[in-house]
C-alpha cells in the first residue's frame, strides 16, 4: 500500500521511547482530511503559539469548508497572527463561516460591519441582521450587542422592547455583562413609563407581563397597559383587549371588543382581525356581518393571513353570512400558502366535497396531511379517510393512529370515535374500559351519541340502571330512539321501576317526533289497553303511521287491523296488501299470517313490542359515506 501514497511525507512529531525513535508519519491524504485533522493541529500549533503552523493548518480546512477553521483563519488575519494583517481577507472568511450558521463568525463579522473594518464603510444594518442570526442561535454576546443596538437605535429604529428582550436573552445565555446592562435598560424604560411616556409604560406592561427581567405582574401590566392604551397606543390597546379576552370573563368581553375597534381604527392588523371575528361571532359586541367582513376586509387585503383565513370560513361556514364559496377558497388558499393551519384543513374540506372549486381528492388529502403536523381537525380528518378508504388504501390501525394524534390535540370528535372503534374492535383490539371511558367524557360533553353508545355497552354487559341514565340523557336530548329505549325499560321494569304512565309517555314523545318502532309500540298500548284507554281507533291510526313509514311489524299489525275490522272497516284486500308489505320486507310472522288471512282464520301473530340497539357508527357503515356531515370543519373563525 506505500507505494500508492503521495510525496511528500510530513514528519510530525518524534517519540523517543526505550531508545526507539518512532516516526510519525502524516501522508497527503491525511494532510488533505478536509475538517478534523488540520482544526486539530491548527488548534494545537495555535495553543503553542506557533501561529505560522496554525495559519496552514487552518487554511488548508478552511479551504476545504471547515466553517470552524473559516473562523480561526480569519481571526489570524483580523489579528495578524502568523499572516499579515488583513480586515479584507478577515471579512472574507468570516462571510463565508457565517454563511454556515457559524453564531461565533456572525457576531465577529457583525463588528465589523459596526467598525467598518476590511470595508469600505461601516453597515450598521448588515450588522444587525448579522446579530440577530447569532442571537436567535443563543449567541449571549450577539444577544446582548443586539440589544444595545435596539436601545440605541443603531443600524434600526430605536426599540426598548426588543432591546430589553435581547437583554434578557444574554442574562439567560450567562452573559457576564447583561445583567448590569438590562438593569439600567429597565430603570431607564420605568422613568420613562412613570413620567408618562406612552410607549414606554406599554414595553414595561409586556415585561411584567412576560416576566422577562422582572417578576411577572399580571396586576402591574394591566396597570400599565391601560395607561399607554388610554393615551392612543395602538399596541397597548390591542394587548389590553388580548388580556381582557384571556381572562374569559363574558362582562369584559365588551370592554375588549372596544379597545380592539380603537387600535384597528390605527391599522393594527391584529386588532381589526380580532375586532372582525368579533363581530362575526357575536363575541362582545353584536353579531354584525358587515362590520365582520369590513374588518376582516381590510386586514386580509393587507395580508393578514388569520384575517384571510377568518373571511375564508365565513364566506363558507358561518352562519348569518351570505355563503360565497369560489371567494371563500379564494381567500383560504391566500391563508393556506402562508402556512395557515385551519385555512389548509377547511380549504382541503371544499376540494373533498367540491365546494367552490372543482371536487380533488387528491388535493384535499395533500392539504390535509400539510395542516396535520399541527391541526387537530386535519389529523381527524386524515383518519376518516383511512377509514373508509377514501383516496388511500383503506386502513383502520392507520386511522386509530391518526384519531389518537387528534384527540390528544383536543378534537371533540376524536374521542367518541376511537370510543366507538374500542366498542367494536375496528382498527384495534376489543377493550370495553378504553371504550366506556371515552364515551363518559364525550357524553359529559354533551355527546348525546356517545351517551347512546355507552347505554348500549351498559346494557349488553347487564349493567341496565347505567344503560337506563345513559339512555335518559339522549332522551332528555330529543333522541326519539332513546326516547322509544326509555319507554320499553319503564315498561318492563329494566334498570328502574316499572312505570307504564312514563313508558306512555316515552312512547308518545318519540311517536310524535316520527319514529316508526314508538309509533308502533304505542299502537299496542292502545290495542291492549296498557297504561291508558284501550282504544283500536287511535291502535290503527299509530299503526298506520308507522307502516306507511316502511316498517315492517307496523304493517304487520295494521293488516291484522284491516282483516278483523279493529279500529277501521274490516277489508281483507288491504290486509293482504300490508300483510305482503310486511312479508317482502322479509319479517317471518306476516309470511306465515298471509295463509291464514286466505284461510279466513283469525288467529294472527303480531309483535309486542319494537325496540333497535344497533350501535351508531354511520362513520363505519355509511355508504356511501357523506363527508360533508363526517369531515372536522372550522365553521367560525
């Protein structure tokens, strides 16, 4: 392998160890390692002071991209060590270290730029760009030296806001000189504040607010907050409202709303979109959609994205707005280009469901999974898809995945659906505990699906006074198949005390609202006489209703009605028309009550008694299924 090495060979170092000399040899290869090796002899040639050595070393990693190396080898030009001095060959390398996001060149060649050494002028801006890179890096020299730029006013517009939060920085970063410095920034920015100067009561309320140099105050910003909004300062007035807003109290909502209106009417931005959702939500002030799209108006047409965003929902999904679809899509795929969570979610809603734009599974999908790194909704609606295969493969351990993600964003709708796939073992194992507790929280919600669910999983477990207050609830929600539930377990003394007045009762609220089984039930109540006047008349009209419904044992019944004259004339041929009805629906006992009725026989089978405790899961057996009623949708911003 010599002879494939490259001449010269540097000798490096000589040991002398039990009388041997060893060579140590370095080829050219080694000599060429763009990083490690010439940083390292650099180093060590530097830290002998053998500068010449180092000045070699570090050129030749330099050279070859070393961004450390870039750095020390100009700092031997700024300083003259083992080169000429040379500030025009130090800013050189120091561009290109800083290029690198090296924080240490950018703070040196920010110097620099301050000085105007190894250029033709000093370039303050330059300057401050370059610091604000190594700061934002956690550079405390960087953060500090910004800061005086702020407090100063050099290379930018004169900010004790950000001078002061640059000079808390440096403290954080253990910068020996901050903690003198931010002192004095503070007791100036207090005189300031008390002599009544607007923008300095406005800074110090951010700084007791943030707790940035001082301890937090709530109390104390407040304070200052008030002052500097009462004198006009647009950025006090909006802060003040953020906090009035975040104190979630409604009788102050009114007060926010007022100081957000005042600091729009400056052009905060951020004030007129606050102002704007506002007045669309009703929020404060009075619902006003004109004075919501005003505002909204002028700070999307400024850029706002979450003012594009707000007019990009209301245009769509907002009640009490005139519905403009191809604008809002429009204004969403501003927002969405921005980077807009919710404005990606809602727009991937209107390319799904073809909403002002033409229908694009594949956009929709795209969008979706962009808002998904932060969106809650996304990630649920992600989830839906790989449910139901809807532009992917289908894929429910995939979607439980995506589900998980948005419950533990806080989706409202993830819950009870990963509630309901524990309950059937869809996409994951059975697990009854991991189901029953979803379904409490969201029924806790006011979920009442999720109430109804979680009495059906009492009640196929025995559990029938839990199934019973679950079943309730959905009731006490006008739920007519909980309403007709609640009925049948009064009736026969299921999970609470038999009650045939409330089953009566029951019965009639879900009968009176459609439902066909209550319709039915109630029927034969009437017939039999249980629990109020026996009645064949009102039998037949509640049979009828519900058969003329579809449903197959009412039409049973109402044909035994028909054939024996109860509650109506006696008329066989409509007794075979609904007793074939009821057969074709395949339901046994009218196929075996069709012979008899041809026999002229009396001896009829009905039932008794109609209840349905299928699980709801539209979202698993729709089909096909409607997204509009199953996709997450901001409806106001």
């Amino acid at each position: 392998m010599i002879e494939k090495l490259r001449i010269p060979l540097f000798v490096l170092a000589v040991a002398l160890t039990a009388g041997l000399v060893y060579l140590l040899l370095l080829n050219s290869g080694d000599y060429d390692a763009p990083n490690a090796d010439g940083l390292f002899h650099g180093t060590a040639a530097y830290q002998k002071g053998d500068y010449n050595e180092a000045a070699q070393w570090f050129m030749q990693a330099a050279k070859r991209g070393d961004k450390e190396a870039q750095y020390r080898y100009a700092m031997l030009y700024r300083d003259g060590k083992g080169v000429d001095r040379d500030d025009a060959q130090a800013v050189r390398w120091l561009k290109v270290a800083a290029a690198q996001k090296h924080a240490d060149s950018q703070y040196e060649l920010a110097k620099l730029f301050d000085s105007g050494r190894g250029m033709d002028q000093p370039d303050p801006a330059s300057a401050i760009h370059l610091l604000r890179q190594a700061a934002e890096a956690g550079h405390g020299a960087a953060q500090l030296r910004l800061a005086v730029h702020y407090a100063e006013g050099r290379g930018t517009p004169k900010d004790e806001g950000r001078a002061l939060h640059w000079a808390v920085m440096a403290t954080k970063s253990k910068n020996r000189e901050a903690e003198p410095y931010l002192q004095q920034l503070l007791n100036r920015v207090t005189a300031k504040a008390v002599e009544g100067d607007a923008k300095a009561q406005f800074v110090l309320a951010m700084m007791f607010s943030k707790g940035e140099g001082i301890h937090a105050d709530l109390k104390s910003s407040e304070n200052w907050l008030r002052q500097s909004a009462e004198q006009g300062n647009s950025d006090a007035q909006y802060h003040l409202a953020v906090f009035l807003v975040d104190k979630q109290n409604g009788s102050q909502f009114k007060e926010a709303a007022s100081w957000y209106l005042a600091a729009a009417r400056q052009g905060h931005l951020k004030a007129a979109t606050a102002f704007g959702i506002m007045s669309a939500s009703g929020v404060g002030v009075t619902a006003d959609p004109q004075q919501a799209l005003l505002w909204l108006n002028k700070a999307a047409e400024a850029g706002n994205a979450k003012a594009q965003t707000a007019l990009g929902i209301v245009y769509s999904e907002t009640p009490g707005f005139d519905h403009n679809y191809s604008e809002a899509v429009s204004w969403l795929q501003k927002a969405a280009a921005s980077a807009q969570t919710d404005a990606q979610n809602n727009l991937a809603v209107m390319y799904a469901l073809g909403k002002g734009i033409d229908k694009d599974l594949k956009q929709a999908y795209t969008l979706f999974q962009q808002a998904a790194k932060k969106d809650a909704k996304a990630q649920y609606n992600l989830g839906v898809m790989s449910l139901r295969g809807i532009h992917v493969t289908q894929n429910e351990a995939g979607a439980v995945s995506w589900f998980k993600k948005a419950e533990s964003g806080g989706n409202s709708n993830a819950s009870p659906t990963l509630a309901l796939l524990y309950h059937l073992g869809r996409g994951v194992s059975y697990n009854e505990t991991l189901a029953t507790h979803r379904y409490q929280e969201a029924a806790g919600n006011g979920d009442l699906n999720a109430a109804f669910n979680l009495a059906i999983l009492y009640y196929n477990s025995s559990n029938f006074a839990k199934a019973f207050r679950n079943f309730l609830q959905a009731a006490n929600g006008g739920d007519a198949q909980a309403c007709n539930i609640v009925a049948s377990m009064y009736q026969r003394g299921q999970g609470v005390t038999y009650n045939i007045e409330q089953a009566v009762q029951w019965y009639r609220k879900a009968a009176e609202a459609g439902y066909a089984p209550a319709q039915f039930n109630l029927g034969n109540l009437y017939r039999k006489g249980e629990g109020l006047d026996q009645l064949d008349k009102l039998a037949a009209q509640w049979y009828l209703k519900a058969a003329e419904s579809g449903y197959a044992q009412a039409q049973n019944s109402i044909a035994y009605m028909y054939a024996l004259g109860r509650g109506v004339s006696e008329d066989r041929e409509k007794a075979r028309t609904w007793f074939k009805a009821a057969s074709s629906q395949g339901l046994e006992i009218a196929k075996q009550n069709l012979p008899l009725l041809e026999k002229k026989q009396s001896a009829f089978i009905l039932a008794s008694h109609a209840i349905d405790m299928d699980v709801r899961a539209p979202l698993l057996f729709e089909k096909p299924l409607d997204l509009s009623r199953h996709l997450d949708v901001y409806r106001t911003p």
